[in-house]
C-alpha cells in the first residue's frame, strides 16, 4: 500500500513538470488558451485489464445495470436555484461516469451549468473539460472545483465559450464519455406557475419567476423547439469526429408540457442525434419521486397532465465504431 501511494505521489510530481500542469481551471475570453487545443490527459491511469469498459466492481456493474436510477442529493449538491435553475446530484454524475470510463480518460460536459460533472470527475479522478456561455456559472464551477480539491492525477477545467467551439480545444479520438444536461428549449422561458405543486406551496421563492438561463439569443432556452433541435444537432455533429470509436454520449433531458401538450424533447433528439452519425444504445429512466416536493393534484379529475413529471430520460449515444466487425 505504502508503494502504491509512493507511486502515485512521485507520477503527480512528475505531471506538474509537465505543460499539462499549467492549465488553469477556468479559461475565458481573451486569455491565452482561448480557443486552442487544450494538453489535457485523456489515457487511462489505472490498473484494469484492457478488454474491461470501466473501473467497477461486479457489485457496481450489476447496480448500474438496472434500466431505473433513483440518486439523493447531499450537502455538496447546489441546490438554490437562484444559483442554478436546474442541477443534478453528483451522484448522477458519478454514476455516468463510472460505468463510461476509466480513470484517467476524458470527459466533457458541453452545457457544464454548475459544474456538478466537473466536480464528479474530479473525485473519480476523470480529466473533464465543461463548456457553458455564461460568466456567473463559470466562477461557481472554479468555486466548488478549489472547495472540492482533492488529491489525484487528473485535470478539470471549464471554459467560457460556446459549445459550437469545442472542437477548437479537443484533439479528434480523445474524449471517452460526453455527459450533459443541457437547456430545454424555451420551455423554462416563461413564468413559472408551479401547477404541480398543493395548496400554499405553489406560491414558493419559484413562483411567477422566469427560470431562463439568460436571454442570449446564443442561448439554447431561447429557441423554439425546432431551432433548438437543429441547434443541439450542429453542436454535436461537431463533438462525434473528437469521440473516441465506440465511447458513449448521454445526454439528461425531460420532456415538458407546454398550453396543454406534452413536448416530446427526448424523440426530437433521437432523432436528431441519429441524422448526425450516433447510435441510440440505452434509454434509463431517472426516477426523481424520492427528491422531488409533493406532487400537487393539478389535473384531477379531468385530465392526466402531472403523468410523466417525476422522471427524466437518460439518453445513452455511442459513436458507432470504424469497423464494423469489430
């Protein structure tokens, strides 16, 4: 054990001498590294035999395995959505990302948000690189990365730019794992009126706000459905050429209703993402009823609205290998 620590201090050492050591956690307009290709390690660093797809135990593999996920948040979770409108637990993240790669590969989050998989990478001791436009969520990432630091091999950084750019960072064949959370078209563009919720509690600190991201026409959440499928199709027909053959895309969307239909946003990125090149694999269900608030009565007895509000898909892509036969 006293060896293996050894070692592992004595490759850190050796990182830092390295140009991969000077990368900063956050990029931004105008600094140096502005759009240029990141020296960010993508190579598994552990001891798993080759033909192994990640590093779990059969215990863990088997867990992952089941088509329905529940996850707890915890206190390192951001929670306030004054903050962020829409997060996810780092225990979501995790999982993604252990059953996807190895230690040492590289995961990138195109619509990195709060940087939940930012920090999730850097428990698991992943290389990860997340994207997003908007300055406030870049300085909460670079927060709870230095909150969070810990001691491992691997790097995280996050750049403010469009996700359109990402191939201007990141060499073709390096990323292992794509894993987002990205904007709902302009479905949150609008106040919320928390229907799903009883009584008093519809009138909470959500109440009558506009849970946008921003009003940037770049924005994804300011586009129709329409502009917004053709939009998440550009953005990852650009992503597919910098996936490694055969390595996984999973995207976390809801669908949403909208003046009383239902807006099947997980079957226009279906389809969308199989015009661009990737192959549908997997479609897990995160069942959210352990975490969320009371589900209200808005509906009854008349119509089945609230069906389907307590779920969200996992939408599991894989960029179909070269060959084949392989």
């Amino acid at each position: 054990m006293i060896a293996a620590e050894s070692t592992k201090y004595l490759h850190l050492v050796y990182s830092m001498t390295t140009q991969e050591s000077v990368l900063p956690r956050t990029l931004k307009e105008n600094t140096s590294l502005y759009r240029t290709f990141l020296n960010i390690g993508c190579s598994r660093t552990c001891d798993c035999p080759p033909k192994h797809l990640n590093c779990m135990t059969a215990k863990e593999w088997i867990k992952s395995q089941l088509g329905v996920w529940q996850f707890n948040y915890s206190g390192r979770d951001v929670r306030d959505k004054n903050l962020h409108p829409a997060t996810f637990p780092i225990s979501l993240s995790k999982r993604i990302i252990e059953l996807f790669t190895h230690e040492g590969e590289l995961v990138i989050d195109p619509f990195v948000g709060s940087g939940t998989t930012l920090v999730a990478a850097q428990e698991l001791n992943r290389n990860a690189v997340g994207f997003d436009l908007h300055e406030n969520y870049i300085d909460l990432c670079e927060e709870r990365l230095v909150s969070n630091n810990m001691f491992n091999q691997a790097q995280q950084l996050v750049v403010q730019d469009d996700a359109l750019y990402i191939p201007n960072y990141i060499t073709c064949e390096t990323i292992s794992l794509i894993w987002t959370s990205p904007p709902y078209a302009n479905l949150l563009n609008r106040k919320r009126k928390n229907k799903s919720r009883r009584g008093n509690e519809r009138k909470n600190g959500q109440f009558d706000k506009v849970e946008q991201y921003s009003q940037d026409p770049r924005d994804l959440g300011t586009m129709s459905l329409e502009e917004y499928t053709r939009a998440m199709g550009d953005i990852f027909a650009n992503l597919l050429p910098l996936l490694r053959p055969k390595a996984h895309c999973v995207i976390n969307v809801p669908d949403m209703w909208w003046e009383n239909e239902r807006i099947t946003i997980h079957i226009a990125l279906v389809e969308e993402l199989r015009k661009r090149g990737y192959e549908l694999r997997n479609t897990i269900i995160w069942d959210r009823t352990n975490i969320v608030n009371r589900v209200g009565i808005f509906g009854w007895p008349s119509n089945y609205i609230t069906m389907g509000t307590t779920f969200e898909y996992l939408l599991d892509f894989w960029r179909p290998p070269t060959d084949i036969t392989s």
